[in-house]
C-alpha cells in the first residue's frame, strides 16, 4: 500500500518532467541497467530470497542484456534488479525508474498507450484451480459458488464480463495478492480460484500437498505476456526484439521453457509441470507484439 | 503523461463504453457506481468499527481504573494484546486463523470479522484514553462519592464518567478519524471498499491518476465529515463553566 502511493506521488511528480527515451544510451552512460522483477509471478519471475530473482522471464532478459552490452560494447553491465507490483510497473517503467520489466504483464491495447511491449515470449491461458475433492469440471458448474482471484489482475474483470454474459452468479473473493488468492482456496473460503495458468500451476506445485487440487474446465481467455519496455524508444526495441527472436530462432527459448516449466526449479526443488500450449508454439514460431484484443478475435 | 481524463468515471465496466448520465441502469455499472459502492463500504466498515470500539473501549478504560486488581489486569492485557500487533496482521488473524480454530466462523461473512480486527485494535486505544480520562480527575472526587454513601457504580456514572467523557472527546474524534482511514485494510480481505476498487479500476482503465485523486478525496470528506459530527457533539454536550467552554 505505502509503496504504490509512493509510487503514485512519483509519478505525479514526474507527470510533466520529459523522460530519458533513449534508453541504450541511458545504459551506456552509465553502465547500469534496472530490472523490473516480481516477487512471486509463478515460474516466470520470483524471489529466491533477498535480491536475487530467478524465472523464465528473468533469464530472457539476462540473455537480452547480455547481448544489449555486447551491443553498446561495455566491458561491464550493472543490472539492478527492483521489485515491482501489479500496480505500479507501468509508472516505474513510463518515469524511467525501470528500464525492462520481467515480470508476467498482459500486453493490450489500453497498457500500449502508456509502454511498449517486446516480442510476447509467452501465451497465457486464465483457467480455474480447484480442490480435487469439490467435483468441479467447469465454470458453469461455478453457479453459487465463491470463486477467488487476485485484485489488480485482468481475471476479475473477466469474471464480471462473463458473470453478466452468461446469467451465473458467483460470489467473488479478492485476495491481496495470489498468494492470498490461493489461500482463500485452500482454507475452503473458496471453491475455485481463476487465474492465469502458470500462476495456477506454480501455487498448485508449492502447495503443502499439491495432488489435492487440479486446474479444469475451459480456457476463459488467451493473453499474450511479454517483456515491458518505454514507449516511443524504437533502438531499444529493436535491439530487444532481435535478441529474443535470436532465442526463439535458435530453439533455445523451448530449452529455457522446459528448465523453468518441466524441471524442478529452486528454491523448493518443485516442477511446475506444464508443456507449452499451441498459441505459445505459435508466438515463438511466428514473433508479434500483437495486443490480448487480436487473440480474442480469433 | 497525457491530460486528465475524468470521463473515465462515466464507463461501463464491462464494455469501458461511456454512458451518457454515468449512472449505470439495470445490470450495468459504471465506474462512478462502483466508486460509491466502494465509499458505502468504507463507511459501514468504519461507522460499525466505531461502535464496537468505542462500546469495548469505554468498558475497557473503566475497567483498568477500578479498584480491583484482577479486572484492572485483565483489562491492560486487553489494551497491550490489541496495541501491540499490527492491524493489517490482526486482520488475517481474524480472518485466517480464528476460523480454522472456531470452524463455525468460517459461515460470518467477511465484513463482519474485518469490523472485530478493526474494532477490537481501536478499542485498546481508545480504553488508553478514556483511563487517562477518569485518572485525570482528582482522586478526591471518587472518595467524595463514596463518602456520600454512593455504590462504586453509582460514582462512575453520576460523578466521573460524566467530566471524564467529555475531557476525552478530542482524542477520541482523532481516533474516530482514524478508523476511517485504517478501515484501508479491509481490502486485504474481499472487501470491495476505496482502496480495492483504486488498485483494480486502476489496472482495468489505467487512469491511476484520476481514480487515486477521486478515492483521496472522499477519504478526505469521509474524515471531514467525522471531525464536524465530533465537533457538534462536543459542543452539544459541553457543561457552561467547565472544561474550556465559556464561562
């Protein structure tokens, strides 16, 4: 809380004051480049305790860095790693606190007003999380039901939006964060947790006994999550992109899904456990920036 | 950062199309409705915080003045146990663990133990006030009292709780003030008060600026409205000739 009022009077204050656009040559000036990072976005970027992140995402944008220094010829690089919220990445990147965020951001047409987004490493698909007990299959089976998500997040308003579409009526509980959200489904406040699927399987996996709950029914929604970066700074852009379609064009970017995804990842020595799904194959086949409204359309 | 854009209150918060009176009909809800939704809960979460803490408080303050040992004890323990854990912690006490313990709990709905962690933490304070309140009258009155052949119970409330009330009335709006703003906290627990409805229409239109200021400025009428409400009783109830009021 104090730290996104914090953040807010920042960017208040930074309303008006023109920010660095050249993000390479902020970089190469001063031989420093700050990571946005979170604390707990399942396996794509997490804290392995004090100030040192791990993830998907986060080894991407080391690789990218590396390349962003062999690039501007440095002969050291600084990354600063800076922990950011749900609420207050896209501040922290506009007033040029963050230089690139690794986090887990949705990439639409509303946030591509504000940032821009890299090529999108990864598709996300919102699913439901329930205990293995409850019987649930699908949302419909959710009518009279409390269904937990995660305040701040695009699953709430998919959960309105197809409240209002479909004539079902559950009965929302909000955790702080999905941590909390998954705690309200452990301790039996509710009977379904929606979320994104990889957060869904990264709880499910550090849970105290994961075989009792399971991830069912339909996917609600596909949203392409990608790396965030200032808007209006195409060198930087560029320079990202190249680095992460040499991944994808390489094959190393599976190599880096399945040590994330499908191998036991620390600090728990847990797996994730989960292939990557058809429009993830897709956006690594085919690189795109393309906003989560072009995938609704398909 | 673009011009502010205060339109954003008059959408919808399905379709983010903006309706024409900004009131939401039938189903529909604009932000604007939400955002009042949202200030009705604040409210009800603090005005019912309020009376629990100030019924418990009141209790507790007279309490830890009687003269017996054991009751005076209970109640400090009451006030140190409430003061000194955090009321964000409190919360998640209440609303994680007492159930898993009280499994009959898990049936109240979520306002309700909110208002207890709320209620119960200002209820310490305000006992820490309303004890200063009756120990700030000179010892003298109690036993002039008693002397005149009043129980315990009648001197309280004929001779000290009627100066030591309204002595305590200033400190007391501040703690009402503060309820407003603590009542914050209830976000953490599926309340959709001011602070939840800030941080989700915020990431749903991206206009934080504007549905921050909004959400600060009830939060100020809100405690403006209890400062003036404290203020009207205090003159209300004040004794000519006594305590600051004009002779």
């Amino acid at each position: 809380m104090k730290k996104s009022l914090l953040v807010f009077a920042a960017a208040l204050a930074c309303a008006n004051a023109s920010v660095q656009a050249d993000t390479l040559k902020k970089i190469k000036d001063s031989a420093a480049v700050t990571m946005g990072v979170r604390d707990s976005s399942g396996a794509l970027s997490y804290t392995l305790g004090g100030s040192r992140y791990a993830g998907y995402h986060v080894e991407i944008c080391q690789k990218v860095l590396a390349d962003v220094q062999k690039q501007l010829g440095l002969s050291k690089l600084d990354i600063n790693y800076l922990s950011v919220t749900s609420q207050n990445r896209i501040p922290l990147v506009q007033n040029g606190t963050v230089d690139i965020e690794c986090g887990s951001t949705t990439n639409n047409a509303a946030r591509q007003k504000d940032v821009a987004f890299a090529v999108t490493t990864f598709v996300e698909e919102v699913r439901i999380a329930v205990k293995t007990s409850s019987g649930i299959n699908s949302i419909n089976e959710l009518n009279g039901k409390s269904v937990a998500t995660t305040t701040g997040t695009t699953s709430v308003q998919l959960l309105r939006r197809h409240e209002r579409a479909n004539g079902v009526d559950f009965k929302e509980v909000f955790g702080k964060d999905h941590a909390d959200s998954f705690l309200l489904l452990e301790t039996g406040r509710a009977d379904a947790f929606v979320m994104d699927g990889a957060i869904l399987a990264g709880n499910i996996a550090r849970s105290k006994s994961p075989a009792d709950f399971k991830i069912v029914g339909e996917v609600l929604s596909t949203e392409p999550i990608a790396i965030m970066l200032r808007k209006d700074d195409p060198a930087f852009k560029k320079t990202v992109d190249d680095s992460i379609k040499a991944l994808m064009k390489s094959g190393e970017i599976s190599k880096l899904w399945t040590k994330w995804f499908e191998q036991p990842i620390p600090p728990s020595n847990t797996r994730v456990g989960m292939t990557p799904n058809e429009n993830t194959k897709f956006a690594w086949a085919n690189p795109n920036d393309k906003p989560a409204e072009d995938y609704a359309k398909k | 950062m673009s011009a502010w854009d205060w339109q954003v209150f008059c959408k919808d918060t399905i379709d983010q199309a903006i309706v024409a009176s900004c009131f939401g009909s039938g189903n529909d809800q604009s932000y604007l409705d939400w955002l009042l939704s949202a200030w009705g809960w604040t409210l009800k979460v603090s005005a019912l915080a309020l009376v629990l803490a100030l019924m418990v408080g009141i209790c507790v303050g007279v309490i830890r003045t009687l003269p017996h040992r054991t009751l005076a004890l209970a109640g400090d323990a009451w006030t140190e146990l409430f003061r000194n854990i955090p009321v964000l912690v409190q919360v998640f006490l209440w609303y994680f663990v007492v159930p898993e313990l009280l499994p009959a709990m898990k049936r109240l709905p979520s306002y309700f133990l909110v208002v207890c962690a709320l209620g119960f933490y200002t209820s310490a304070r305000i006992s820490e006030q309303v004890r200063a309140g009756i120990q700030s009258i000179p010892k003298g009155q109690l036993y002039a009292g008693l002397a005149m052949g009043l129980t315990l119970a009648q001197t309280y409330r004929y001779v000290l709780l009627p100066v030591a009330l309204r002595m305590v009335i200033p400190p007391l709006t501040s703690e009402a003030m503060s309820i407003v703003k603590n009542s914050a906290v209830a976000f953490a627990v599926s309340i959709a008060e001011l602070v939840m409805f800030a941080r989700q229409a915020s990431e749903e239109t991206s206009r934080d600026i504007e549905i921050y200021l909004a959400v600060t400025m009830l939060y100020f009428v809100s405690s403006l409205g209890v400062f003036a409400l404290a203020r009207l009783i205090e003159i209300k109830v004040k004794v000519p000739g006594f305590l600051g009021a004009k002779q």
